[in-house]
C-alpha cells in the first residue's frame, strides 16, 4: 500500500516522538504486512544520521509458539532481547497483524506462564525508559485485520488511522506540540490534588495520587496519542468500576467487565463473556490484581471503539485503568507480567473530581 501520508508519519515518528540523533542505534520491529512503513522509518532513521537495524517477521509465530512450546520454552527468556533492550537507544514496535484472533483458542494459563517469565526483562525495559536511556514508540500500519476488528471497511480504516495520526497533515509535528501544551497545563492542575474521584453508571472509584507524576502521552511513545495518565497509590483504590467497551488482552475479548476494589487489590470480578480469561489473567501474579495506571483520554480524532488500545485508550471523553505494571517514571512501584488497559466512557453523565473539586463532565473537562 502506497500512501503520501505514511512518510509523513515516520518523519513524525523519527524527528518528534523520537527525536533520533546522529549515531543512536535504532531497532525497527514489525510483520512484513508493516513494509511500507517500515522503509519509510528506515530511511528518516538514516536521514537522522542514526544507524537503524530491522526486524521483520512472518504473521503467525505467535500462534505456533503457543501451540508447541514446551514448558521450557515458554519459560526461556531470549538473550538476545536481553542484550537489545540493555544496549540499545531505540526502539520502533509497528503493529501489523494479519489476524488480531489468532491466540483466541490458546490456553491462557501458557500465556500468563510466559508473560511472568518475561517479567523482569519487561521491567527492566520500563526502567531504562524512565532513566531516559532507552526510547521506543509504538504505532500501527492499518491491515485488513484491524479494519474487521474496528467494523469498518478496509478504507475507512485506513482513513481513520491516518486521521488519528495526522490531524494537521500539513503541520503534524506543530499540531502534536500544541496538544503537549494543552496537556501540560492539565497535568499542572492535576499535579496539586490527591484524591481522583470517578462516578458514572455502574461506577463509584477512589484513588489517590499524591507525590505520582502526571504525564502527558502527546506522542512520544505511543503514536497516534492523547491523554493524560499516572499511577495511583497502589493501596487506595477503593470502590468499584464498570468498563464501558469489551477488553481485549491478546487478542481475547473480555465484556462487562466489572472490578471491586478494596486497599488497592481486586477482590472481586465479574464479566458476561470471557469471564474465566478475566480471572485467570488476574491470577498471573500479585501485581495483577492492582491498578498500574489511571489516564484520561483526550484525542479528539478518535471518537469510536475499534478494539485497538492504541486508539481506544485514547477516545476524548473516556478514562482507562491498566491492572498490572506501572510506569516508574510515574513513581508507580507496582510489578506484573501484564498491563492490560480496560475503558471506561464518560460521555453521558460521567464526572471526576479532584479532592472534591469536579473537573470533568460529560467527556469534557470544566476547570
């Protein structure tokens, strides 16, 4: 797929979100259903002076990992990623998937054993990041696969992906520089208050942030972005939360979802579909229980669900929690083999409050 646009993208991907220098060693990672963008990161990487190095795979390795593994191998941890993620300044992840289900009828008790084994390798990737040593972005290229996710047809996807991407197309990076400075001054309000006060229909939560950093996600790491996002204080959330649209964790939907916490910890969970996938994914480890992440999405290009947490964390009027890792950049100290985001939508009738201060309504915020 040819598309004047996906140029545009990497340069916003290399020259802003990344801002390669002269030198840096770059790791591009996709399926080969990636390519075209994939060349075109390549060569803004070399236009940057940096030195990029691909990794492109066949769709479908994962599947065949899960079906043949042997207990051994799920619980191996590559070397070679080990060294990558020790040793390298860059990294560009590129989502390109050929069939978003293709791990849909795996046992997911070999998939949480695999995830707990990668664990460390996961933290220590996050560690690096948050030290400023190691940086990465994530994207997607649109696929026929993602448009049936999104029930879309396979051009209006690819419009909408773009759109999502590049809201200015003839000033991308000045349109994600502008959206940096409307958030900061979000995070400068948020960054006095304590207590985060969510209550919508089948929702009532609690938590504190007091000495977490707030972030501004405008398209440094993920790309497109748009939100606000911290960790809470493991212990306090308190209360329970309905999520609005399905979860999806590799690939397995999980709807109606519903979470009791008490002390920071899930005590009970409910779904009407996918309910044992739910359980057992929070059975992965004891950080899996609580909440990693609480963020408040503000993209206003992106509008509906499309089963794509790239996209749908970002939905203007939503908030979304991750249960598992957190980000220590954030102050988060909470570790786990998983960070699965659930969304919550606000748009009607949905309220926050900041230590008694209401500041969002409706999807919009008021202060």
């Amino acid at each position: 797929m040819y598309d004047p646009r996906i140029a545009k993208i990497a340069e916003v991907l290399v020259r802003y979100s990344l801002d390669i220098q002269p030198g840096q060693n770059v790791i591009i990672r996709s399926t080969t259903l990636g390519e075209p963008l994939v060349r075109a990161v390549y060569r803004e990487v070399l236009r940057a002076g940096a030195h990029p190095h691909v990794a492109m795979t066949p769709p479908g390795l994962d599947e065949i990992f899960y079906k043949e593994a042997s207990d051994e191998q799920l619980r191996y941890v590559s070397p070679l990623n080990a060294w990558l993620i020790d040793n390298f300044d860059v990294f560009v992840n590129i989502g390109a998937a050929s069939n978003t289900k293709e791990l849909t009828n795996i046992d997911p008790a070999r998939i949480a054993v695999q995830r707990q084994a990668q664990r460390d390798l996961s933290m220590r990737f996050l560690q690096r990041a948050a030290e400023g040593k190691l940086h990465w972005v994530y994207t997607l290229f649109p696929t026929p696969a993602y448009a049936q996710d999104a029930e879309m047809s396979f051009e209006d996807y690819v419009e909408f992906v773009f759109g999502a991407c590049l809201p200015d197309p003839d000033d991308p990076i000045g349109y994600w520089k502008q959206k940096a400075e409307e958030q900061a001054r979000i995070i400068a309000w948020l960054s006095q208050r304590d207590e985060i006060h969510v209550v919508a229909e089948g929702t009532d939560l609690r938590l504190r942030t007091k000495g977490r950093t707030w972030i501004s996600a405008d398209g440094k790491e993920n790309f497109p972005d748009g939100e606000v996002f911290t960790a809470p204080i493991e212990d306090s959330v308190e209360g329970h939360i309905t999520f609005s649209y399905p979860a999806v964790y590799n690939g397995r939907e999980v709807e109606g979802v519903q979470l009791w916490f008490e002390k920071g910890r899930v005590v009970k969970a409910t779904a009407r579909r996918g309910e044992d996938f739910l359980l057992k994914m929070l059975d992965t480890d004891e950080g899996a229980r609580r909440v990693g992440e609480f963020a408040i999405g503000t993209n206003d290009g992106i509008q509906v669900f499309t089963r794509n947490i790239l996209f749908d964390e970002k939905i203007k009027g939503t908030v979304h929690m991750a249960l598992g890792a957190a980000y220590p950049e954030c102050g988060g100290t909470n570790q786990s083999a998983i960070h699965w985001d659930m969304v919550c939508d606000l748009r009607k009738g949905g309220k926050i409050y900041a230590d008694g201060d209401l500041f969002y309504e409706n999807g919009e915020f008021v202060i």
